[in-house]
C-alpha cells in the first residue's frame, strides 16, 4: 500500500548547495589566483600563435626574394637574348634588304618532312622550343 504524498516531487533545483553563501573577502583570492592562471594560460598560447605567424611570414618573405632573383634572370635572359637578335638582324639587314618576318610560311606540303612541325592554319609553322626553355622548368609553389 503505498501512500501518495501531498509533497511535491524534489528535483535539481530543490537541491542545496553552498555557492556563493560564502563571504566574498575570503574567496577573492581563490578567484584572483585562477583568473591569473588562465590568463597565463591564455598569453602562451597567444605567443606561441606568434612564433607561429612570425615564422611563416620569414618563410613568404623568402619565397618572395627567390621569385625576385628568379624574375631578374629571366629579365636578363630576355635582354641578352634580344640585344643578340638585334646584333644578328643588324648583320643580316646588311645582306639583305628587308627584314625577315617574324612568322614563317611555309607549303603544306614541307609538313610532311622529317623533323618538320604541321603546319597551323594559313601555312603557319609552330616554332620549335629554345634549348634555355627546356632546361628550367616552371615552378609555381602554393
């Protein structure tokens, strides 16, 4: 036989605890120590974070000087390529009257040639690459 009680149920909220019914005065210091824990905690980790990017940042900045130097020769390359083509088009001008186009023709039919490219449309020939271009690759990092 059970009995039913005019009583409510207890739940959580019927529980009863000590926080906060302490004094403030002697918890203050318990309370100080922790925040300074944390907030040590907190300034490591924001430093390390810091090494982190610092280190990175060294590392894009040397990427980008080896980008430069590497733009510079080609830059060079360029020229030195050019002022030769000058020197051998000025050479060749004294020869012959016109210059020589910067496309060349040719017949279909030299297409079919041993070592000869196919031809493109109007009879136009691909160039053949430099020997400079297949030596050094293109490289792209992320």
């Amino acid at each position: 036989m059970s009995r039913k009680s005019s009583r409510p149920a207890r739940s959580l909220t019927d529980i009863r605890t000590v926080a906060g019914k302490g004094s403030d005065a002697s918890q203050r210091g318990y309370t100080n120590y922790f925040e300074m824990g944390a907030l040590e905690l907190e300034r490591l980790r924001r430093s390390q974070e810091r090494e982190v990017a610092m280190r990175r940042v060294g590392e894009i900045d040397r990427r980008i000087e080896e980008i430069d130097a590497q733009m510079a020769r080609l830059r060079s390359e360029v020229d030195a390529n050019r002022a030769q083509r000058a020197g051998q088009e000025g050479a060749a001008g004294a020869r012959q009257a016109s210059p020589s186009p910067t496309r060349r023709r040719t017949d279909p039919q030299a297409a079919s040639k041993v070592g000869a490219s196919a031809p493109l449309r109007g009879g136009v020939t691909r160039a053949e690459p430099t020997e400079s271009a297949s030596r050094s690759g293109l490289r792209i990092r992320y």
